[in-house]
C-alpha cells in the first residue's frame, strides 16, 4: 500500500488516511474518527452520528463543515468511496464537539496548547524556552538545539527585511524560501523534504548541524544583500534570494570537495523518528 493511502492505527482501531502532496496535508476520514471516540463499531451508525453532528453544527455556523472536504478512499468491501474527510485543524475542532472520554485527551491537550500560547504572547522568552524542552525529548543534541535556535533568529532577521522590500507574508515567503534553498542545496524545499522522507514535518528541524550552518549562511547573506540593494517587489526579491543561497552553496561545494561527502543528506539531527501524532493517557505526543 502507498505511503499516502496507508491506514494508520489509532489505538486498537484504524483511521483512513490521506497525504496530499501539494498542499501538504494530511487528511483523515471523518466517520473513521468518530467510531474510534464513540466506541462505534457499527459503520453505519457511525455515519448517522457524523451526519446529525453535521447539521447541529452547520446552525451553530461552524465553517469546519462548510469547508469539508470528501476524497475517494478505500471501504471494508475493497471498493474506493467518496468519504468526508477533515485536516488536522479541522478535525481537532470536530472533537471539541464530540462529547466522549476518548476525546477528553485531545481537549486537554488542546486547552493545554491554547494557554502555553497565551503565556508566550506576553513572555515570548517561554516559547524558546518550551523549544529547548522539546528538542531535548526528541533527541536532538544541545549543540544542535542552539544552532537550530539560532536559525530561528536568522530567519527572523530575513523575514523582517523581506517585510520592508514589500514581500507578502505566506505564499511569497515560500517562494523566496525556496530560491534560497534551490540556490544553496540544488534543491527545491519539496526535493530536499523528499530526500529526508519528510512530509508536515518541518525541514530544519530534520537538518544535521552543517545543513543548518549552510542554511542560515544562505538566508543571513539574502538579508544583507537586500539591505545593500534594496530590491522592490517579488522579482528583485527572488533575484536576491538566489545571490545569498549562491554564497552558501560555494561553501557546501568546498565542503564536499574535503569530505568527499554529499551535506545534504537523508539523515536528521535527532536520534527518534518524528511526526506520527499519538493518542497518549494525559495528551497528545509525538514519537
């Protein structure tokens, strides 16, 4: 079965689930979910469930209804059937409407998550410190840990000067993220996430030290550079971003020319796996 119609367990039973490639999203089956949370076993009555939820929360005006989703996914007869299906944002607000001990897990947690933001807004120092924490109980080393915190304050720098070149936050970030990194790895973002078998999870934090060395030398040149030429609009940014991934890849090359070894590479900083999302007994975990 292919990675991205792989049926995952959740706890003694499973959830269909879906990876899209292009906007890089899981999906899972809704009716799947609520089975699992009502101890439903029986499908049909699984789906008479979802469908009275559906119409109580269309009146409450929940727009996690509105925008749902249905893909083609594959039913205990073998046959492939249209399926409502939610991402991850969408389906922790559908727990939330879900009364069941089940769900109590990921209520907490999400309860847990809202405060820790709130706190961060008024002491952002926490939101490192809460970095630090997880880094360490992923396995990453320290030495790695700072050079990832650094990267974090780099980026900051570059974002905030692409701020004021008139650069639009969200998709046009992306791209120029992406010039950056075609430039130094000869790589795209989405080639270099292959290679390391990555999907939603974050790429520097699947980086070894040098890989975060080089990419942060890519994206602090990109900011010097733009402060020097003050580029206007995507274009000239785009122009930029490759210069200062330019300077980086001239150093990977050398790099590699000592070593005799590829930077880019297949291997992380951490010694644990990352990424699958977990049910645990007093929240939400990954490993």
């Amino acid at each position: 079965m292919k990675q991205k119609d792989k049926i995952q367990l959740f706890q003694d039973q499973t959830i269909r689930t879906h990876w899209d490639d292009d906007k890089e999203l899981w999906y899972f089956s809704i009716i799947d979910v609520i089975a699992v949370l009502t101890d439903q076993q029986n499908f049909q009555i699984a789906r008479k469930y979802w469908n009275k939820l559906k119409e109580r929360l269309k009146k409450e005006g929940n727009e996690t209804v509105t925008n749902c989703h249905q893909l083609k996914l594959k039913a205990a007869d073998g046959k492939m059937r249209l399926t409502d299906v939610a991402d991850t944002q969408q389906l922790l607000r559908l727990i939330q409407s879900i009364p069941s001990p089940k769900a109590e897990p990921f209520k907490r947690w999400l309860a847990k998550v809202g405060a820790e933001r709130i706190d961060e807004i008024d002491d952002p120092e926490l939101a490192f410190d809460r970095a630090m924490k997880s880094y360490l109980t992923k396995g990453y080393s320290k030495e790695w840990i700072n050079q990832r915190l650094k990267s974090i304050e780099v980026r900051k720098e570059l974002t905030d000067e692409w701020q004021e070149r008139g650069v639009k936050e969200g998709l046009e970030y992306a791209i120029l993220t992406n010039e950056i990194t075609q430039a130094w790895a000869d790589k795209s973002v989405k080639e270099y996430k292959k290679l390391k078998g990555l999907k939603k999870e974050n790429l520097r934090d699947n980086m070894s030290n040098l890989e975060l060395v080089l990419n942060m030398l890519a994206e602090a040149s990109t900011a010097e550079i733009s402060k020097q030429q003050q580029p206007d609009g995507l274009e000239e940014n785009k122009s930029v971003a490759r210069k200062g991934g330019t300077v980086a890849k001239k150093a990977r090359v050398e790099i590699e020319k000592q070593t005799g070894k590829p930077v880019v590479a297949m291997d992380n900083g951490s010694t644990m796996d990352n990424g699958k999302l977990i049910i645990e007994n007093e929240g939400i975990g990954e490993k």
